[in-house]
C-alpha cells in the first residue's frame, strides 16, 4: 500500500512539475506591455518652488535607477535650480535636509527646459502632434503596448494645474488628451501621479480606460511642503513625494511590491492631506500590478539551453534560472562632507529659556495671560 | 544544443579600376585619430585657468558628390557626423558659457565664447534653402545638448558679412551662407555636460574627461564648453582635406569661492579626482602647464623634464609638459596629481579689452555705450564691431556716434541691416582705427517697444536680454607668430589659422546687456473683471431695488410668555395686552 502510494507521488512529481512549467510559460507571456515610458513634469518657476524641481528629479532618479533609460524618459523642468546664482552648492538639487541625497547626480537629460515648458508642448508631446523637426529626445515614441508614467508637480487648485505662473491646464483638457492618446494607442496602461493642492480634482474628469490615478490631497486640501534646508533656505520637498520616494527606495527591479503598496504609502498622520486613487477605469486588480510594471523597465529575460514544449508535459530541467536584466546602477551616493547645521531643539530650548527668565522675573501670576 | 559556428562573411568590394573581386573582410586602416589636452594657466589674479581640448581628425568627406555615404564611425560620433552630411554643413561653432570672460584680470582666453548659447554655421554653397537647412539644424542641436536652441529663430538669427569669415577650409566668401546666433538667456548645467561628455571616444571613463565631475566645475567664475567642427588640410600643399571636431572646455576657478583663499592649487582641489591613466583611443595626451613666470610668481611640482616652448595670443610662453601615455609620469601611486603654489602678485594690461553698458533711465529710451580699450603704446590697428540687436529696441542709426580721444572717428566700413519688427534683428557691423593707448566709446540711442502681451515671458521683470558684442580684431604681436604648419603644434595654439607673422587674431566679447521693456500688468484683465462686475453689482442693483421693491408693514410676534399670556386671558374672556 505504502509502495504504491509513494509511486503515485512519484509520478505526479513530475506532472506536477509541468504544470509549475506551464504555469511559469503562461505568466511569461501573459503581461500586457513590452516598453516603458515616462513623462516628468515640473511646472513652477522661481527660486522658492525648488521643491517641485527635487521633487521631479527624484521620480526621475527611481524611474532610472529601475531600468528606464533616458531615450524614454521626457523630462520638462520649467527652471533651473541647480545652476541657480542663489544656489550655495552649484549643480546640486538636494531632497533631504542637510544634503544628504543628491537627486540631480551626475547624469542627467533634461529634455524641456525653462520657457520651454508650456501646457501646449506637454499636450503635444502626450498626443504625438509635434512638429516634424523635432528632435527624438523631446518625442514620447509610444505605441499600444507601452505602459506610461506622468508624474506632474507643481501649484494647482481645484480643476486646474498652473504652469509657470502664466497659464493653466484644466483636468478636462487632461481628460481629453488622454482619450486621444487611447483613440491613436497611444499607451496600454497609463499611471499619473499628481503631487498639487487638490490634486485629485485633476483626475475626476478622466473617461478613458487602462487610467490609474493618484492625488497627494483630496479637492479642499493643500498638499504640504517637508522640511526646509537652513543652508539652501528653501523647502527641499513636498511631504507626499519625499514618502513616496523613501517608498521607491526600497523597490528593486526584481521587487514584487504593488500598487496596494503604493496606495498606502503618505497616510494622513505623515502627509496632513488625504492622498487619494482612482482606479476604476483600470482592468486590472491594482494588487496584481507590480510597481515596476510602471516605474522601471524590467524585461522579462529567460534564459534557458533546453527547448520547452508547451502543449505536452516536459522533463524537469536541472537548472533554471529566471534573469531579469539590470541596467547599469547609477553612481552609489557616498555621504558627502556635512556642513554644520544647528540642532533641532536648539530653537526649542532657545524659547524655553526666553520663557524661563520671563516667569522668574515677573511672576507666575502672568501665566494666566498666557493660557 | 548545436554549435554556432561564426565565419567571416565574404564580401564583394569595388574597387577604384572598376574590377570586383570578393575577398576576406579586412577592416580599412584607421583614417581618423584624437589627442587630448589639458593646458594649465594659473592667472594673475590668483585664480586659476583649465583649458581641456579634445582633437578627433578624420580623414573623410561628408560633402563630396558621388561618393558613397559614410556609415562607420569609430572615433568621431555618429551623431554629429549625421548632422553635418544631413545638413550640408561646412563649419559649425557652437559654445555654452556660464559666467563673463573677465580680460582685464585674466588676459585673454585660448577660445572665446560670449555668455549664453552661442552658434554659428557655414553652410555649403551648395544648399538652397539656408534657412530652412538652419531652423532644422538648431533643433536638432537642441535635441543633442539638451539646450533651447530651438528657441532661435529669424527674430535673432544675423549674416555677419565680415566679422565670422571660416576658421578653416573654405573659400565661401558670400555670407548668405553664414548663419549666427547668440541665446544669451541660456542657463549651463550638467545637463549640457552630460551629452557633451558623451560625444568623447573615451566617454569620461578614461583619460582627461575623468576629470569633468559636475560639482566643481560649475562651482567656478567661468565655464564654457564649445564643439568646433570644420574641414582642414592634412599637409603643407593641402593635398587631402580632412574633419577636425574639436570639444573645448574652458573653467576658471575662483581661489576666493574654491581656494579658500589660499592662493594654492592641486589637480585633486579643482576637479576632486587625479588623473590615473590616458585614453586608450587617444595619440597623445598630455597636460601643459604654463610656466612662463616660475619660479617668481610659484612653484609646481611633480617637477618634470619636458618644457615645451609656444607663441600663442602674441606672446612667447614656456609650458611644462606632462605626458600622460608614459607610465612614468604616474609615479608609484599610479595617480597623477599636480600642485602648484602661488608666492606674489602681478598686474595685467591686455592689449585689447571692451566693455558696454547700458545708459539712461526710465522705461522709454536709452543709450548703449560700447567701450574698447587699446592698450598697445604706440601702434593703432582696426577693429570690427558687431552689434546684433533685438528687434524690440529700437535703435537710432542717426544718434551713432564714435568717438576716440574726444575726437569724431569715422569707421572705413559700415554695414547696417535695420531690423524688421517680429522678424529680424538690427545688425551693425563697424570698422574701427583705433590710436594709440586709446580709448574708443560707441554710443546709439534706443527706444523701447511695447511687446504684444502674449509675448512676454513668464518672468517679464526678469528684464530682456540682447547679446554680446563682437570684436574681432588683428592684433599687432610683440613676438613673431610661427605660420608654421606642423602636426605637432599643441592644440592650445592651433585653433585660429595665423596668416603673417606679426599680428594674431583675437575675438573679444563684451557683456551682455539686460534692459527692462515697458511690462503691462498682467492682473488687470482680473481686476477690470472684479471692478466692472462689483460696479454693474451695486449700480444695477440698487436701481432694481428702486423699481420694484415695496414697503409693507410688519408687525412683530409677540414673545412667547406674552402669547401665553393673551392665550389664557382669551380663555378667561379678559382684555388682551398690548
């Protein structure tokens, strides 16, 4: 009895192994897209909004460190902040306070630069409608099986998103440009991230499908800024983007992190906003979407020596190794050299004192003017 | 599993006696070779002056008719080299600078380039439509630098008909042919730096460009990187013509802001990194350091046997030379690091400096002062002007005035192109004598254009900017200039051919200048809104009232204790309250 029940196992090993083959076959033919784009957007201009401008460089950083290269990225940055006179340390855009994270690097194509970045080149470069002597770096070439990132940054309101200070885009013309992108398959799935005040107003017009959207604050809400930098004088980030890319920190190529994950990231106790999604108009489960389905550019390489044949049942194979292929890391951040930045609590006990000496002088009778 | 076998394939190859015989593939001999350079000259102000030069010469012609298309590059990229056959273009300049030349405390730079964005081509006589060949051309620059050169259009595009003549072959005198165009607002960051550096053979991985970190080089007073493609001669009788790209980059270090004001420098404080082997792709590379006035003025060391000795910019001056394609001028560390040490101070008197400016007040006219200086004691020599002038101010040809010595000075030869508004720039284009130790001021008067509100800026008080000034001159040379052909001659003083011996040619280019238009209030539109609404409001709204309002009276429910009370003295059958 035991022999036979232990001969039944052994057969059903190796059919049982098939399945796992034909499974793995299966899931290796059955996503959806073949490429990877991005588009990038800053849209504010001035000293003041640097953040905005670390904020796109750091999605741009993730988006690269995970594998897409720079011919697929259009990157529009409305002014320069590393180049900037005002700025203390030249060719930098820093995202953490005291300097520890240099997002602008070494490697760097800005594609739409300064005045370049108006809403009508954003709308033509998204509908292709460029004229024909623009270069194929400012060119988003994609087609029906290309899977599109747009992170847009910079001052918006309900409806409406301000570029440069002179002009706006509505989230209707948003709408509509995504429906012509979707009429001209343009894209197979879509993902926008919007980091403004009232961002989600932005992505309640959209008609088109395979659109999943997410909003750093509700409509109602500002979104808010991180930390200032002493030293640079600025505000360096925006709350939702900083978690969002301490979130893509973590993520590698071969990471199974998904979208449920990237819904969760900047709760309201971190962001003080409410970020919220939108995803009924994806087909998809957003559990099943893997984060690099977006934000890199993992192609799905299998290397083997043996030929499979999908419709019978094969031999085990001794060795198989699934590769993904990486792309050339980007240069390792060595801790730089720190400038010296007064302690956080020295404010603090600065008043502390103030308070102090006011008490001993005039008298906790005063304490009532006070509370 | 079966095994490739690779073979060489055969293949069929004309050649030049019509006969075809097919035989093994043997890769043709290398017909293109590059040198780099690094020349070193600490300046007198105690900042310090890298010149790196990167020479691709390739024996090949993208023009020629008939000849079949070239389609292998090795050494010079294939993305220029594209450009050039796609365009049919003979010479193309084209330089990014952050920062002014300062002449008066630096003396004058190997390569020149004004600040901004600065491009200049001459086309082939062959091309029909120049301009349609140049607006292409600026996009698709703009597309390999990563700059807004697609910004350049008519309305400030020149054809300069003597200041630019072709820095190499060419007998192309007509200036249709020439194109120039200076974007001064153009900002440089790494941005620019990274295609550039990606166009060197040895990309920044090897050699010189090793030396290109971002951080340091725009933590500097002045950073210009340039590309510089014409045609050459190969030989003393020009037998064959060869391409010459050249990728320059010029940064002058501040000792205040990167010195701490320790007027000391080393390889590793400039650029934070030392140099640990040449490029492989490269002939020659070598680092020059200009050591004409050691040992007074500083020390250098590692010390070095070779000196080399060179006339450039009309002066004889002794270099250092440190050969990087010898193993032994690493040392033991295998790295390659220099160190220099200033001990005194000196004072500068270029022979030829400018400046300009912007004179008078308010937001409807002005004056534009342009200033040479020659300072040579006792020899006059001409100077050409060139003046390219946006469209919006509008100058006053009838106000020009030069004056040298308090003295009118009439130029020899004036060309002037008014402008055309929304389509062309001013150009003006002037042959000045100047005398003597001498100063030389050019003034014309301007007024203002109101611009059509769609075409400001989104920053219009920002002010606008009008470029650089050029003036390109044959300086009278203290020491004989060598006309010497030789492939030998460093790179630093064979970029402008010498004609004669006893001058040299020289391009100074004054500030650029930022004047501020008359900027409507662009909130009006909302507060004419918000006012005529607020007005139509109240006006319109109290008449309505006027009208059709009408007065009743009302009289007021009692409290409830007395409505109580009147209810139980109904009941009581008592007289009510009031």
């Amino acid at each position: 009895m035991r022999i036979f029940a232990f001969i039944h196992l052994l057969v059903s090993i190796p059919h049982g192994y098939s399945n796992y083959v034909e499974t793995k076959a299966g899931q290796f033919f059955s996503s959806g897209h073949t490429n990877n784009w991005a588009v990038l957007v800053c849209t504010s201009r001035f000293w003041f909004n640097y953040r905005h401008v670390a904020n796109t460089l750091s999605v741009y950083r993730s988006v690269k460190r995970l594998g897409i290269p720079d011919s697929h990225i259009v990157l529009m940055l409305a002014d320069d902040m590393a180049c900037n006179y005002r700025n203390p340390k030249p060719a930098t855009v820093f995202s953490h306070k005291n300097m520890e994270l240099n997002v602008y690097g070494d490697d760097v194509e800005v594609d739409y630069r300064g005045y370049e970045v108006t809403v009508e080149n954003f709308l033509r470069v998204l509908t292709g409608r460029l004229p024909p002597s623009t270069p194929r770096s400012k060119r988003l070439l994609s087609d029906d099986r290309s899977n599109i990132l747009i992170y847009l940054t910079g001052h918006g309101g309900n409806g409406f998103l301000k570029f440069q200070d002179s002009e706006e885009i509505s989230n209707m013309e948003l709408a509509d440009a995504f429906e012509q992108m979707w009429q001209k398959r343009r894209y197979n799935e879509l993902l926008f991230i919007i980091d403004t005040c009232q961002g989600a107003s932005m992505y309640e017009r959209f008609y088109s499908p395979n659109l999943m959207a997410l909003a750093s604050s509700q409509v109602g809400e500002d979104s808010l800024s991180h930390q200032p930098d002493l030293a640079i004088g600025v505000h360096l980030m925006d709350k939702y983007t900083f978690y969002l890319l301490e979130f893509l920190e973590e993520v590698h190529p071969a990471s199974q992190a998904n979208m449920n994950d990237l819904f969760k990231v900047c709760p309201q106790s971190q962001c003080v906003s409410t970020p919220g999604h939108r995803t009924d108009l994806f087909q998809r489960d957003p559990g099943s979407v893997l984060i690099t389905d977006f934000f890199g550019s993992v192609r799905k390489v299998e290397i083997t020596k043996d030929t499979i044949n999908l419709t019978s049942p094969v031999e085990p194979p001794i060795q198989r190794q699934v590769e993904h292929s990486f792309v050339a890391d980007i240069s390792s951040q060595k801790p730089k050299q720190k400038d010296w930045h007064p302690p956080d609590g020295f404010i603090l006990g600065l008043w502390t004192l103030i308070l102090l000496v006011f008490f001993q002088t005039y008298g906790i009778k005063h304490l009532k003017h006070i509370f | 599993m079966n095994e490739r076998q690779w073979q060489s394939t055969d293949v069929e190859v004309n050649r030049s006696d019509g006969t075809k015989n097919s035989e093994t593939f043997t890769p043709a001999p290398a017909k293109d070779q590059f040198q780099e350079e690094l020349v070193i000259r600490p300046l007198h102000s105690g900042d310090i002056y890298a010149s790196f030069q990167f020479r691709t010469l390739w024996d090949t012609d993208f023009l020629q008719e008939g000849q079949k298309k070239v389609s292998h590059y090795r050494l010079f990229p294939k993305s220029l080299g594209q450009v050039l056959s796609k365009f049919s273009v003979q010479e193309l300049h084209i330089s990014f600078t952050q920062g002014f030349w300062r002449t008066m405390q630096w003396g004058q730079p190997f390569i020149p380039s004004p600040p901004g964005a600065e491009l200049w081509v001459w086309f082939h006589h062959t091309v029909s439509d120049v301009d349609g060949n140049w607006k292409e051309l600026t996009n698709v620059l703009s597309g390999i630098f990563c700059a807004s050169l697609n910004f350049i259009d008519m309305t400030n595009t020149v054809q300069p008909s003597a200041s630019f003549k072709p820095l190499g072959l060419g007998n192309a005198t007509d200036h249709r042919f020439l194109r120039y165009a200076t974007l001064p607002r153009e900002i440089v960051c790494t941005e620019n730096l990274t295609p550039w550096k990606k166009l060197l053979p040895c990309g920044s991985k090897a050699g010189l460009a090793v030396l290109m970190k971002s951080e340091k080089l725009f933590h500097s007073s002045f950073h210009s990187q340039a590309v510089h493609i014409r045609p050459i001669c190969q030989d003393e009788q020009c037998t064959s013509k060869a391409w010459e790209l050249r990728q320059t980059l010029n940064v002058v270090f501040d000792h205040y802001t990167s010195g701490q004001g320790k007027k000391e420098w080393s390889l590793f404080k400039m650029f934070s990194r030392t140099l640990t082997e040449a490029c492989p792709l490269a002939s020659s590379s070598k680092v020059y350091v200009d050591i004409t006035d050691n040992p007074e003025l500083f020390e250098l060391s590692p010390a070095t046997p070779l000196l080399s000795q060179a006339v450039v910019l009309g002066d004889r001056r002794t270099y250092s030379v440190y050969d990087l394609t010898r193993a032994e001028t690493f040392g033991q560390l295998r790295s390659f690091n220099l160190l220099l040490r200033w001990k005194g101070d000196n004072m500068l008197r270029p022979l030829l400096h400018a400046e300009r400016y912007v004179a008078g007040f308010g937001l409807q006219t002005g004056e534009i002062h342009t200033v040479i200086y020659n300072n040579h004691p006792y020899r006059a020599f001409p100077v050409l002007l060139m003046d390219s002038v946006p469209w919006y101010l509008q100058l006053y040809i009838h106000t020009l005035t030069v004056t040298s010595k308090s003295r009118d000075n009439k130029p020899s030869y004036i060309h002037y192109q008014p402008a055309k508004d929304r389509h062309r720039p001013h150009l003006l284009e002037m042959l000045i004598q100047l005398p003597p130790h001498s100063m030389t001021e050019v003034t014309v008067q301007f007024e203002r254009a109101l611009l059509k509100w769609t075409e400001y800026t989104p920053d219009p008080n920002h002010g606008f900017y009008v470029g650089s000034s050029v003036i390109s001159a044959l300086v009278p040379s203290m020491v004989a200039m060598s006309t010497n052909f030789t492939q030998d001659q460093p790179l630093f003083s064979s970029f402008v051919p010498v004609k004669e011996e006893s001058s040299y040619f020289v391009r100074v280019y004054t500030e650029p200048l930022l004047v501020n238009l008359p900027t409507p209030d662009f909130s009006m539109p909302y507060n004419v809104i918000c006012l005529t609404c607020t007005v139509v409001a109240v006006g319109y709204g109290s008449f309505y009232n006027l009208l059709t309002r009408t007065f009743q009276v009302d009289e007021p429910s009692p409290p409830l204790a007395k409505r109580l009370a009147n209810f139980i003295r109904r009941i009581r059958g008592v007289p009510l309250l009031a």
